[in-house]
C-alpha cells in the first residue's frame, strides 16, 4: 500500500472520513492487485469538490476532470481500452446535482466502470451550500434558513436506470468498505457504490449514523423486489428508519 501513496500533503480538514475513504481505495487497489489486476490497469477519474483530492494522493493512472463530468471521461476511457478497471470518484454535489444525466445514461447502458460516491450530504467544498441528497432543512451557507427542497434517493435512481450493481457503504467502516470497492471493481456491467461520509466540518452526522446504519445479511441482492424493498427502507430525510449497508441489487446482463 505505500507504493499508492504520493508526495503531496493531505489538505482535508482534520478528522475528515475522507481520510479512510483513501485507505480503503488504497486496500482495493492493493487487492485488486493481489488477484492479478496490472497497477497499470487501474484508472480512475475525479470530478470536483473534496473528493477530487484523491487525484493528488492515490498514486494510480487518473485524470481530474470538469464538474460533473467524471462519468462520460472514464466512458471514454473504458472504450478505449477495455482490458482497463475503471473507477469514477465522485461526490454528492458532483454526480447528483451537476452530472445526474451522465450517471442515469451510464447505468441504462450498463457500461463496464464503477461509480463511487462519497457523499457527504452538501457541497463542502464550496462551503456548506445544500446538495441533492441534502435533507429537508438543512441549513447551509445557501440556504440559512433551511432549504426548502426533499432530497432525492440516488439508489433507487441509478435502480431505475438499470444499473447492475448498486451498493451502499460508510466512509468509518473502511474495512467493509475496501471489500465493496472490489466487488464493485469485479462486477462485469455498470457499477454504483455510495459511500456515506460525515462532514465533520459542515455537516457532522457521524452519530446519526453510528445509530442507524446497518449492515445486510441473508438478503437475494439477485431479487429486484427484495432490492427495491431494501432501497426505500432510507429517503435520505433524517428520521426514525434504519440505513442499510451491503449490495442491494447484483445483476448479470448484457455490457456495452
């Protein structure tokens, strides 16, 4: 794992979940390795917000891209040369708000690369202005009286669009994690890996999330209805139900 790492000084805030983002990216990419997957095969593109900052500290082929346009480059990329593992790190604000188009048509085609959102609820890096998936409420340097707008479920989203592996996990559980960025990796189609991530600056819900998330077992990730059902069990409101972890949805289909 120390040949993953660059020489540029981490700028997260202190005590960002990013930081155990990147050690679970770079234990994926050291297993990835570890199963024979070339480090030269390995890309991934970034798009804007504090995610994007992976670029300067992974230590893989990458490319930083425009706003919102993460998913139509590593597209490209994949097309160019499908014998490559391509990973799209994206955030909330990134992919939700500024590229939803992109994502909906990647996952209708179900090309070959793998989505991964660290969404932290907000555009942090801009300062705190509400994102897509932010609650109803929030208060944020945009909107300080709480915005008025309900978020949206991205899982059941990308579900609709025909993505064939849809995933949740937790930026503090980045051991579990690790392990969902490889199957995400390995899946032969589109895949879409949500990774929920405290800002710890902004919006610190590490302990609303600490109560309620947990994690799935013995469910048929194969059953679109025990998906579906899975899925809307959390709107992305801060209420009473509980948030699930795991695969919801794993498909085998035709790959573009």
């Amino acid at each position: 794992m120390k040949n993953l790492d660059t020489y540029c000084p981490k700028t997260w805030c202190p005590g960002c979940p990013d930081f155990a983002i990147l050690q679970a990216l770079k234990g994926a990419a050291s297993a990835l390795i570890e199963n024979g997957v070339g480090k030269e095969n390995i890309v991934f593109t970034t798009g804007i917000g504090c995610h994007g900052k992976t670029f300067d500290y992974l230590n893989l082929n990458s490319f930083y891209c425009l706003h919102g346009r993460s998913i139509p480059t590593s597209q490209g990329i994949k097309i160019a040369n499908p014998n490559l593992k391509v990973m799209a790190i994206v955030g909330d604000g990134d992919v939700y708000n500024e590229g939803l188009s992109h994502l909906l048509h990647a996952a209708r085609r179900n090309i070959d690369i793998s989505v991964l959102v660290f969404n932290n609820r907000n555009f942090a890096l801009t300062v705190s202005q509400y994102s897509a998936v932010s609650p109803k409420g929030f208060v944020g340097s945009s909107t300080p009286k709480g915005s008025s707008e309900e978020p949206f479920n991205p899982l059941k989203v990308v579900f609709s669009a025909g993505g064939s592996f849809i995933a949740r996990g937790y930026a503090l559980k980045a051991d579990q994690l690790k392990d969902l960025i490889v199957k995400a990796v390995e899946h032969k189609g589109f895949s879409f890996l949500e990774i929920l991530q405290p800002c710890t600056t902004f919006f610190d819900n590490r302990e609303f999330y600490q109560e309620k998330i947990y994690q799935l077992e013995n469910h048929d990730s194969s059953s679109k209805e025990r998906a579906l059902e899975k899925i809307n069990e959390w709107e992305y409101q801060d209420g009473e139900n509980k948030i699930p972890l795991g695969v919801f949805y794993q498909v085998e289909k035709p790959v573009f």
